[in-house]
C-alpha cells in the first residue's frame, strides 16, 4: 500500500477543497484548478494526494505518444529504445508495458545482472575499436551512461557516484575487459588508482602547514561523513571550506570508495612530493602522439587542436601547445631536444616581437599597379575560394628563389619551380605553369607584393585572366596568410641553401607536406580537406 504524503494543505478552506474536488473531477489540470481557486498550488498538490484526486507520481506525457511507443514494445523492440524513439520517459513505458503484460516486471538483482550484461556488450565494442559514440548507439544508451560505463561507476540520482559491483554469469568477464579498456585508454581516474609507495624517507604524518589538512582532520571528515554529516556541516565544525572537504572526499578515497583517513593521507604526500613528472613524460601514448606529430613538421598549435578531432572521447589524450614548447624552452620539462626533434622555427627560446615598418608608397613599374585597396570585399572578407596571394622566397646570397602561392580561404599552398634566374620573365613563366596545374575555377586573383619580378604583371593578366593586386611597399601584413606560410616553408627551405636544386617533384612533396597539416584558422582541418570540398561545391570534382 502506498504512502500518502503529508503536508501544509491544512491551510486550504473547506470552500477551496470543495471546489478542488469539482475541478479536478472534470478534468482540470491541478495548477489551472490551484489558479482559479488562487490557493496555494504546493497545499493543493499535497491535498490532492492526500486524498488521492492525482496519481502519486504523475508524468504529463503526451497519451499519443505512449500508445505508439507501447506499439513498438509489442512489435519486439526493446523498451529503451521505444521509449526514445518518441521522446519519452523510459520508466513511464516500461510501468505501463508491464501492466498490459508486454514486459515482465524486473527484481533489482536482476536489474543488475542485466546492466552487467549491456556493459559487457558495450565494453567489447570499445575495445574492438568503436568510437564511444559509435559504441553506446549500437547498445541503445546516451553518451553520458556511455562515459559511466567507461569510468566503471553508477549513479543513482543525485547520490555520489559509486564503483559498479558487477552480477551473474559476466561478472568475472566484465572485470577483465574493464581492467583492459582502463589499460588501453589510461583513463583510471585518480581516486580510483592505489595507493601510492612513497619514498622510506617521507614521513606522511609530518605536519607541513596549516592551510594543509592534517592527519587528525582526517580522521574526523571520515568520522563525521560516516555518521552522515554533509560537507558543509563537516567543514563549519572544523573551521574549513565547504569546497576544500568536497575536494578531499572526491580526490582521496579510497580505490574500494569508502574514503579512509590514512589512505587520504598518503595520496596528499604524493601528491605534494616534488619534482613532478610532466604530462608528457606521464603518459607514453601522449608523448608517441606528440614526437609524431613534431617528426612530420607539426607545429605545437596544430598537434594540440588536432588530437581532439582523433580522440574526441579520450580526456588523457590532452595537451596544449604551451606544455609542448615548455618541453623545449625549459630543458627539465620534457628534453624533447635529447630526441632530435625541433620546432617549425627552429628556435630554442622565445623572441620578442619587433615593430612593423612604416608604409612607403611607390609607383614602381610602367604598367598601372591595382592596389589591394581596389579589391573587393568578397576577397578582403575571405567569402569565396580561389583568391591567392604570393611572394618569392630566396635562397643563400639571394641568387635562387621559389614561387609561394597560398589560397586565403582554403590555406591551401602552391609551389613554383625557378631552376635558374629569378627574373620577370622567368616567374611569370613558373607562375603560369602553376596555375594551370589547377582547376581554372579557383583561380581569380592573386595579391602580390611590388617585387621587380611583377613587372610584367599585365601580360600575365591578359594570358590567364586573373587579377594581379598589389600591396602596399613595406606592409606584409597586408599578405599575412602568405607570410606565415613563407615562415612555415622555411623549415624546408632554408635561407642558407641553394633553392634552385631542387626540382618540381621535390616542391610538390613539400608543399604536400604543408597541406595535409592540421590548421587552426580551419578548425583543425587540413588546407587539402578544405580545398577538396571547395572544388567539391563548384562542381569541378565529384
């Protein structure tokens, strides 16, 4: 027999009850009745209860909705799925299924062994390769019961999570693959892990300080949380904050749940030990991924936004690009110097920023310059694919150069081949090879600075039809994407080499090598992917 709760409706009128009753009974939802009574709607709620006008528990979900999900139930599909095929609450359906008899009511010990056996499922999934997405889509369950199954715990409302205690016939199955999949992803979470071994010199007891809790305020946050005392009841008692205590229980239990004094203590003195590996030096899988990423020209930006895309549901697999340079600016860190490895720059420490020169307008060849001031603002806005902007990069004692062509949307890059002088002519020429390896479609103008080399910027306008704009002397800011992409190709061509030996195969596997880069100005995409779908919309590639 169930309850009926109690409460305050002893303050309605006996007017207010009566007109309850009527309004209710025809059909009346109860805030609209509370409403035109203007009582109280908690006192009304608790009367109606009381006097079992309303069911104990009532869900306002659409009726509709119900019987075509009970449709689906009674056609073989599994209640959970029935239930968000329509956008309703699982329990609803599974209480109304088992009362027509569609289901069977299930005993708690049954609940469990069946969620043993849906984490066995989904466990072998993750481990044969699935992503989390993948993986709780084809057991029919959302990502965040995906992530508790993952970290191998239960929740039970707004209760504290709690270590899942497996049953039936796949306990012993669900131990191993969770022992597996916390190995594979290193995704042990610190409370969870043992209890550390610190040096025979360490003395764990030894007060450090008063901001830190000691061993004695320990043992009565265990005391007081076992006798069921909240946080912020324990933290007024020992004049602390209520955050603090909170931290101590989540981060210092024990790796069985219960948070045990002594186990809390020596986790702090591990914790507080320096020095402390670093992140990279801590996880072998993180720093495979980085001396990766560094070997095939990354920079540290693009390795840190790119791992997110190729493990979305891995939190270890984590870096920002300042731990990657610290491993290089500061030795102690990460010696990724010792492996060979170097920056896009090639630096070992930081440089300061220098100030930009002051613009210095000139007319410089016979054939009117158009200035990147005419340009129009689908260009000055990034709106359309195939706007580029170029420049010349020079080798030693500038007797040898190569053509640098960057796409201002896409970041795609084109190289020039210059085997021997680098004149007018002789870049014009490269320039309209290098055009025409290209689908026309996304080619329509090209930003250049006022290098002697342009001088016969009309004739190639007039041969190819594309629009050569100029930009101010003195202002390479005005070309920024082919600047920092001139910087990036000076890891591959450097200043103090001879650029003219190498050939045009040589200048397309370089340049291939940059476009397959992730970048972050396009998500993380590669400036190949990016162009391919550009090509893709226009219609040029299918």
């Amino acid at each position: 027999m169930k309850s009926r709760p109690s409460g305050p409706f002893h303050s309605l009128s006996d007017a207010d009850k009566e007109g309850l009753r009527d309004l209710l009974g025809q059909g009346v939802s109860l805030q609209q009745a509370a409403l035109r009574l203007g009582c109280n709607v908690n006192h009304a709620w608790f009367y109606a209860h009381a006097e079992e006008l309303i069911d104990y528990r009532p869900h306002n979900v659409d009726e509709q909705r119900v019987l075509q999900a009970l449709e689906l139930v009674r056609a073989g599909i599994r209640v959970y799925a029935a239930a968000r095929q329509h956008g309703i609450p699982d329990t609803v359906l599974r209480n109304r299924a088992a009362k027509q008899g569609l289901v069977s009511p299930v005993s708690w010990p049954q609940r469990r062994i069946d969620n043993t056996n849906r984490r066995v499922d989904y466990l072998r999934l993750r481990l044969a390769g699935l992503p989390k997405k993948s993986a709780a889509s084809a057991i029919e369950i959302c990502i965040r019961t995906a992530t508790s199954f993952e970290s191998g715990v239960e929740n039970f409302g707004g209760q504290r999570r709690k270590s899942f205690v497996p049953a039936g016939a796949l306990a012993k199955a669900y131990n191993k693959l969770m022992n597996r999949l916390l190995q594979v992803n290193a995704a042990i979470e610190p409370a969870r892990r043992p209890e550390p071994k610190l040096p025979p010199w360490v003395n764990p007891y030894k007060r450090i300080h008063s901001r830190y809790l000691s061993h004695a305020e320990r043992v009565t946050i265990a005391d007081l949380y076992r006798e069921g005392h909240g946080v912020r009841e324990i933290a007024r008692k020992l004049n602390r904050s209520h955050s603090s205590i909170s931290r101590e229980l989540r981060r210092n239990h024990s790796a069985e749940g219960p948070y045990r004094p002594e186990t809390a203590q020596i986790k702090a003195a591990a914790r507080r030990a320096r020095p402390q590996s670093g992140k990279l030096m801590a996880s072998p899988r993180l720093r495979k991924y980085v001396v990766d990423g560094l070997r095939a020209q990354w920079s540290p930006e693009e390795i840190a936004g790119r791992i997110r895309h190729d493990y979305p549901d891995d939190q270890e697999m984590r870096v920002s690009h300042e731990t990657i340079y610290e491993a290089f600016y500061l030795e102690a860190k990460g010696r990724l110097n010792d492996e060979g490895l170097t920056l896009p720059t090639g630096r070992v420490r930081r440089r300061k920023r220098t100030s930009p020169r002051e613009d210095k307008a000139n007319d410089r060849f016979v054939d009117k310059m158009i200035l990147i001031d005419d340009r129009p603002d689908e260009v000055n806005e990034r709106v359309i694919p195939g706007h580029w902007e170029g420049d010349l990069i020079l080798g030693a004692h500038n007797k040898s150069a190569v053509i640098t062509l960057v796409e201002r949307v896409t970041r795609f890059v084109v190289l020039g081949h210059l085997p021997g002088r680098h004149d007018s002519m002789a870049v014009l020429q490269s320039l309209t090879a290098s055009v025409q390896n290209l689908d026309k479609s996304i080619w329509s103008s090209i930003t250049w600075d006022q290098g002697s080399e342009m001088a016969g910027h009309k004739a190639f306008g007039i041969a190819t039809g594309i629009q050569i704009y100029f930009a101010h002397p003195g202002s390479p800011w005005e070309r920024g994407s082919n600047e920092n992409t001139n910087g990036r190709l000076r890891r591959n061509l450097p200043k103090s080499s001879d650029l003219s030996q190498y050939s045009a195969e040589d200048l397309e596997m370089i340049a291939n090598i940059h476009n397959h880069k992730p970048r972050k100005i396009l998500g993380w995409k590669t400036p190949a992917e990016v162009m391919a779908q550009a090509l893709k919309e226009t219609g040029s590639i299918t």
